[in-house]
C-alpha cells in the first residue's frame, strides 16, 4: 500500500512540491489554488498513482495553455471568467476524481472500473473546457442548448460546432492519455470518450437551466456572477448556490457514473 511506504511518500511529497513552485512561477494557479491543490493531489498519488497525477497536471497546463491563449486573441475582457485558475477551478475539477479514488479504497473494485470513473471525471472537465476555449473563437453566436436560441458568448450553457470540436479533441485525447500509460482496455476507450462528450453535454444543460443567473442592476447585464460593476446583481434564474464551479463539480460526477457504468455494461456483454 503507497500510503505505508515512506520511500514512496517521499517521492509524493518532492512531486507536489515541484509542481507547487511551477504553478506559483507560471502564473496556472493563484496562491490559494496551489493550496487546494496539495491535498487533491495528495490524494490522486497515495491512493491512485504519480501517472494519474500526471493526467490531472496534464488537463490543467492544457487547459491553461487555452485560455492564455484565447486571452491572447481575445483579450481579458472578451469575456468575465476568471481566467487565473483559483482553488475553486481545482476543487471543480480535481474534486471528482480525488473521490473515485477514494471510493475505490472503500469499495475495492477492479483497477480497470476505477480508471474508467478517473478517466470518465477528467475526460468530462478536459471536454467541458476545451470546448468552452474552442467555442469561444466561433465566429458566429452560439445558440443555448435547451432552446436552441442564439446568445451571446459565454453565456452558461452555450453550444457552437467549433465547441463540440474541441470536445471531440478533448474526450480523444483522453483516450490517446489512456492508452499511453498501459490502461488502453478497448471497453476503457468506449467508454471515457463516450461519457466524455456525454458529461461535457450535461454540463452545458445544467448551466442553461439550474445555474444562477444574475442582471447587473447598473450596466443591466446578464452575467454568471453574483457581483457586477461592483455592486451585488439581483438573481433573474438558477439556483443560488449552483455556480458555474458547482456546475462543474457536478457534470465531473456524472461523467464518471457515466463512464463506469459503459464499462461495466461492456465487460458484461464480453463475458
Ligand atoms: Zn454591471
């Protein structure tokens, strides 16, 4: 068991720390997200392994990497999301995954099921991102999935084919990630691409429907945020405390259930 081995405690401590200072210097998570990220990532090595570690760095400097670079094209103010990752990023997206790792102690099931919920969490939030990233350089107004009216960019729940692009990059890249560290099951692959593209969808409702969505009471705005212009903006829909981070955490949970529940449904039919 990692947890008992102190060579191997070692080794996870020295990793975090230089993972810590690398974020700090490059600007991918502010002070208090490196903070929240030592004990996500903790969890990820001790009770998963340093690969699926990896996985999760990869997802984050990738995601990152798009938004510096939608920034760059776009500029800051193209659209209000926070877009230095904070402790809330690493919790909505590093959350999931350090549960089904958890979970896997409690239940003990097959290394291939709990790859599948890891790999089904981080495929869903590289999904989500990526095609919030993508979507955003789509010429043309995406339209909301639940009505299929056309709105403005960046509005929770938006959906354009540039994003589903990125998507379809993303959930792959999962898969290509998969393979590349031994867990290349085919059943593993169907299964993380499906619930990938199925998690990021589901995510994309909940941010049309259940999100809390607020009008700025001075410059009239529609925003995701509960502040405005510097004043609090008055709630128009959603649910109060379901942000976009909360959004997040929830659709990362889904795409993992999803994605176990392929898997197993696959290895069932092969038996
Ligand atoms: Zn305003």
């Amino acid at each position: 068991m990692n947890f008992l081995d102190p060579l191997f405690q070692l080794k996870a401590i020295i990793a975090l720390a230089v993972i810590s200072a690398i974020s700090l210097k490059f600007k991918l998570l502010d002070r208090d997200g490196v903070l929240a990220s030592i004990p996500i990532g903790y969890v990820i090595i001790t009770f998963g392994s340093l690969e699926y570690f990896v996985i999760l760095l990869i997802f984050f400097s990738v995601s990152g990497a798009a938004t510096k670079l939608r920034v760059k094209k776009l500029g800051a103010n193209f659209l209000e999301k926070d877009w230095i990752r904070t402790w809330k990023n690493v919790l909505a997206n590093g959350l999931a995954p350090a549960l089904i790792l958890l979970a896997g102690i409690a239940q003990n099931p097959s290394k291939l099921v709990i790859a599948a919920g890891y790999f089904g969490a981080v495929g869903t939030a590289f999904a989500d991102t990526l095609a919030t990233e993508i979507g955003l350089l789509y010429p043309r107004d995406p339209r909301l999935i639940t009505s299929f009216k056309k709105v403005e960019k960046g509005t929770p729940g938006a959906v354009s084919p540039y994003g589903y692009l990125g998507g379809l990059a993303a959930s792959a890249s999962m898969c290509g990630l998969a393979c590349a560290f031994k867990i290349g099951d085919p059943k593993i692959l169907v299964a993380v691409f499906l619930a990938s593209l199925v998690g990021m969808t589901i995510d994309s409702i909940l941010g049309a429907t259940i999100q809390a969505k607020y009008k700025c009471g001075i410059c009239g705005k529609l925003t995701e945020k509960s502040r405005h212009c510097g004043q609090p903006a008055s709630k128009v829909s959603g649910v109060k405390i379901i942000n976009t981070h909360v959004v997040n955490l929830i659709s990362t949970m889904i795409g993992a259930t999803i994605s176990v529940f392929i898997f197993t449904t696959l290895s069932y039919q092969t038996l």
